[in-house]
C-alpha cells in the first residue's frame, strides 16, 4: 500500500498537479487580521477583519470575521499566485440590513482588481462578477436560497475564461469572462455592513 501511494504521490509531482491547502485559522492570533494576509477593503470606509473564536465554527475553535463597513471588504493572501485552480470557502452571514454576503476572490491583481463570486442571504442569489479599478460588474446571476446564519461553502474552479461556481454542493453558474488573464492572489469578500464569518478556506493551482 505504502509503495503504491508513494507512486501516486510521485506522479502528482511529475505532472505538476498542485495539492490543495486548506486554512482554518485556528493556529492565527485572535484579536488581529492573520499573518500573511493583505486585510482592506475596495472603496471607503472601513474593513474590520479578526480571528475570533466561534462555537459553530466547522472547524474549531477560530474563524475569520468581517464586522467593518466598507463598500466591499477584501482579504487576500499574499503568497498566492494562481491562474488555474480553484478557491473555496465556507461562511456564514450573520447580520447586515444593507447586505448579508459572503464571497470569494481569485486573480487578485490588487484591492481595486479581481474576480469575485459571492452569496448573499438577503436577496437569496449567488452571483460571478469582476471588479475593475474598484468598479464591480456582474457577468452571471442565479437565484438561490441562501439562509442567513447557517454555514454555506462556496466554491469556483477557474481555468482560462472559464468558470464554474458551486454553492453547497451544487453547480450554479458556468461563465466565461476575458478582463483577468493572468494570475494573481485568491481571499475572501464581504459587502457594505454585512458581518460574516469565514472558515475551511482551501485553494489549489499554479
């Protein structure tokens, strides 16, 4: 068994698959944005991004939460550098009376530039848009039930134009779109005062 999951291990390496990470944010002080992440927001106001520790949590004790207000909070490793891949996470919108949303963010070139895919609780929809020198646009939208205060995984696999968005499980949207080619940095994504919480981000690719 040993040597054939090593074979396995040897062929991944050899055809440049790119193994998956998973961040759960429980080894991150809290109190303070996690190391190693760009934490701000697209627009004005004011982001408040924190590791604080939450008792629903998928994976205890920690989760990352968005409690500022902003036109869009924004938060995005700095290490990564994907253009084929994918990004997911699972969130839970807690509170807002503007918006109740809980996204990810992927060929982040900058705060002002990148895809984003989100979920929102109070119009119960899962859009795909792109946000060009702080300008979002959305290129595809499906209406679907999304409860406010219940986890949620949202998923997109992105190679070349194409993108596919999965939402609890289920494909959503397929769509294609031109502004981003190159790689760039993945994270999450909130909007106006919506207060969400993050966990189990994963992402892959090269």
């Amino acid at each position: 068994m040993k040597t054939i999951y090593t074979l396995i291990i040897s062929i991944a390496l050899l055809s440049g698959a790119a193994v998956a990470e998973t961040i759960n944010f429980d080894d991150a002080k809290a109190g303070a944005p996690p190391s190693g992440w760009t934490a701000t927001q697209t627009g004005s106001g004011t982001a408040k991004w924190a590791i604080e520790k939450d008792e629903s949590a998928p994976s205890k004790p920690n989760v990352l939460k968005q409690s500022g207000q902003a036109t869009f909070p924004v938060c995005f490793k700095n290490n990564t550098n994907i253009k084929d891949g994918f990004v997911e996470v699972q969130f839970k919108p807690v509170a807002g009376k503007e918006d109740q949303a809980g996204g990810v963010i992927w060929r982040v070139q900058d705060a002002n530039n990148y895809y984003i895919s989100r979920a929102n609780a109070l119009e119960d929809n899962v859009t795909i848009y792109h946000t060009i020198n702080g300008k979002r646009v959305a290129f595809k939208n499906i209406n679907t039930k999304v409860t406010s205060g219940v986890w949620h995984t949202l998923r997109v696999d992105f190679a070349g134009n194409k993108f596919t968005v999965t939402f609890d499980g289920n494909k959503v949207i397929e769509a294609t779109d031109e502004s981003f080619a190159n790689a760039g940095k993945v994270g999450v994504w909130t909007k106006a005062d919506s207060v969400t919480l993050f966990d189990d981000f994963s992402f892959s690719g090269k």
